[in-house]
C-alpha cells in the first residue's frame, strides 16, 4: 500500500540577498533521497571594446540534499521567501506509475507554456524525460530563462529528468541547472520496475547547430566513433546487469529510426552504433527527439518513437526510413506540437500521444520482454541450448 504520509521540509537560501532567477525544483529523485535546487542572479559584467559592448549575466546555482527519506512518500519543501513544492519518492519494489516524454522544447516558449500545463492536468506524474535540445543554445541564459518560465510549475513537483541534444552545446549551464545520476551525460536509474537509460549522442566537441558543414564534419570523424564505442560498451554492460527490470527504456537525442531525408546519416550512425545492443537485450522502448514531428516505429518488440514536439518549428512528414531499415514498421506519423503520457502496470506501458488540446495522436501498448531477457541470460550462462550445439562427427 502506497504511504501517503506529508513530510516538510526546509531550506534556506545561503545567498538570500541575491535576487531568486528560478527555482526551487526538485531534482535526482530517489526511493531514500532528493535535491531541492534553486538558482540566484550574481552581478552583471559587461565588456566594451571598439563599437563591440558584450554583457555577460552571472548567476549562483544552490542545492540542499536531502537524504534518510521513506520510499514512496509524499514530501513538500519551502524555501526561504515562501516559494515552495512537493514530490513523492520512488517505490522501493515495482509499482504502477506514470510518466511523460517530450522533446525539443527550444524556441517557442508559449507553445511549451501549453504542453507543460497539458502535462500538470494529467493525474500523478511521477517523472518526466525530456530528449533533447531543450534551449535554442545552451551557454545563454536567457534561452534558460525561457524554458524555466515554461517548467517552473512542473519542476517544483515532478523529477524532470533531461538528455542532451545538439543545442545545449555540452554548456556548463546544462550542468550547473541540472543534477543528474553518473556523469549526467549518459546514465541510467530505476523506478518503479523500470530501468531508464540516457545516452548522449553529441560528443564534447560538438558544434551548436548553428554551422552545418562543422557538424557534418564532425559526424562523418573519428571523434564521433571513438564518443560512441564508449557509450556502446557503457551501454551493454548496464543492461546486462539489469536484466531484473521489467522494462528498459531508453532516451536520447538523435533518432536510430527517423524518415527526414536530410537526417538519414545520423540515424544510420545511431544505429551502427547502438542497434544490436538494444535488439540483444530485448530493450522494449526507444525515445528520442530531433526532428520536430511525431514518429512511431517498430522492429520485433521493440517500440522507436521520435517525440520532437515540444516547442521548436514543426518538420513535414515524409515517408521512408531509407535504406538499413529493413523490418521496421512506420506505425505512425503526424506533423504536430504532442507529448506522451506513459502508464506501467503489470508488465504493459500505455502509451498516448496528446496534443496540447489533450486530444489523442495515437496510442498503442509495449509488452515487457523480460521473460526472454531472463531465459537468455540462463542459456549465455551454459554456453547455450545443447541441441544448438555444434555435434562432434558421426565416428564410421
């Protein structure tokens, strides 16, 4: 039974002089733990040389952790100043919960305003995942400024858990605004029976999107390669040890399935460099963003669903995946501003495509492929079936 017990919490401002930016949200949610984050504005800088004035706006991030919490509990928080939240820590065991996936959420603040209260009238999201490009450049603070304007209300109750995409840059305000599991680049949690997965699909020296011919560059180098064989080892190792859950998920930016012709290389690379790894671990579901629309596939068991509608300039539909997508289904496409809500409960996600209007896109369910994850793992333990075997030569 769910303990529905309200705990509160406290926690002060070390810097209360300094005018709140945004904030308090929660953050890196746990069955025994949470973080209360919040930011300040520092003083502003500006720099003038020749007819060229440049200003540059500081600012402070604070956290409060807060440790010792019981599992599935209901706790609000106050900051100093009256501004507070709440959240409900994780289940120790399986449990049915919702959660919610969207993406690129970069450079239309109202429409995101919409899908975030869209979000806030669904009942008891527990999480929610963002795939990417969440600001139009990372290492600008108004850009960020934006998007708290949008997820404030959203961020101070629910764990808002982002991947990186190609506009936040690898920017030092990503990691300063966030605290994530791991390296907070690519890592992986529990909730509920669900192992979540983020990878990162933008090395270190990416470029902002802005300079095409760079990025292309840069994905057809070896820097690329050598980013990704890392994460793909990461990767398979993670899930391998994980084979307990009852589903895996996984998120990040660059779709392995997506029919925008301009971005057929990325995706063949994405592939290359994570698609056995997902089909040997029988992963039931793939979230990703990038291309601004709203994509389902399927291969086998596996679900692909490209959710890029979170606020950035809405792509066309078209039609083919391209070559080395053979077996993979198009279920579903729509040129359209969507998030998805997800429901987990007895070995089946839910799941609804919406629109801001909360009219419905599509919905289809995702069975769980633990049973063959587990009997794998037995048959890789003996070395395989005996009559799969390779039979010695019939003596004569």
């Amino acid at each position: 039974m769910r303990m529905k017990v309200v705990l509160f919490l406290s926690c002060f401002a070390a810097a209360a002089q300094e005018p709140l930016l945004f904030g308090p949200y929660i953050q890196q949610v746990q069955t025994d733990a949470a973080t209360v984050m919040w930011v300040t504005s520092g003083p502003q800088v500006t720099m003038t040389g020749g007819e060229e004035t440049i200003l540059r706006e500081e600012y402070r991030t604070h956290r409060a952790r807060f440790d010792h919490l019981k599992p599935d509990t209901e706790y609000s928080y106050t900051l100093e100043g009256g501004l507070s939240g709440k959240f409900r820590t994780a289940p120790a065991e399986p449990a049915a919960f919702r959660f919610v996936a969207y993406g690129d959420t970069r450079s239309n603040e109202e429409m995101h305003k919409q899908i975030i209260e869209a979000i806030r009238q669904q009942q008891d999201v527990r999480l929610v995942l963002n795939t990417g490009d969440l600001v139009s450049r990372g290492s600008v603070l108004e850009n960020w400024k934006s998007f708290f304007r949008a997820t404030e209300p959203l961020m101070r109750e629910t764990w808002y858990v982002p991947c990186l995409g190609n506009h936040e840059d690898n920017a030092e305000e990503y990691f300063d605004f966030f605290e994530l599991p791991g390296n907070e680049e690519h890592f992986s949690f529990n909730w509920g029976g669900i192992h979540f997965v983020a990878l990162n699909t933008e090395p270190p020296d990416v470029p902002d999107g802005s300079d095409v011919s760079a990025e292309t560059a840069l994905w057809n180098s070896r820097i690329t390669w050598e980013f990704l064989a890392k994460q793909r080892d990461w990767l398979d190792r993670d899930l391998a040890q994980n084979y307990g859950a009852t589903f895996l998920v996984l998120f990040f930016h660059v779709p392995m399935y997506d029919t925008k012709l301009s971005r057929r290389e990325p995706q063949i690379e994405a592939r290359r460099a994570f698609g056995d790894v997902v089909e040997k671990h029988h992963v039931e579901l793939v979230l990703n963003g990038h291309t601004h629309n709203y994509q389902h596939h399927r291969k086998g068991m596996t679900h692909f669903v490209v959710t890029g509608g979170g606020g950035a300039s809405l792509y066309d539909i078209e039609d083919s995946l391209g070559p080395g997508a053979e077996g993979v289904e198009i279920m579903h496409q729509e040129k359209v501003n969507h998030f998805i809500v997800i429901d987990s409960d007895r070995g089946r996600l839910h799941l609804r495509a919406l629109r801001p209007d909360q009219s419905l896109i599509e919905e289809f369910d995702v069975e769980s492929q633990s049973g063959p994850r587990l009997v794998q793992r037995r048959l890789d333990a003996v070395g395989g079936l005996p009559w799969e075997k390779e039979k010695p030569a019939d003596p004569k």
